[in-house]
C-alpha cells in the first residue's frame, strides 16, 4: 500500500517536470 503511494507521488512529479520542461519550450 505504501510503496503505491510513493510510486503514485513518484509519477505526478514525472508528469509535473514534464508539462514544466515542455512550458519552458526545452
């Protein structure tokens, strides 16, 4: 259960860093 949580909290900062890095045009 908690390593789903860390893995889950892992994927939206992938998909934060993502959407950032595409807005700064890199």
């Amino acid at each position: 259960f908690w390593w789903s949580l860390l893995v889950g909290v892992d994927w939206w900062d992938a998909v934060g860093c993502a959407q950032s890095a595409t807005e700064d045009g890199i």
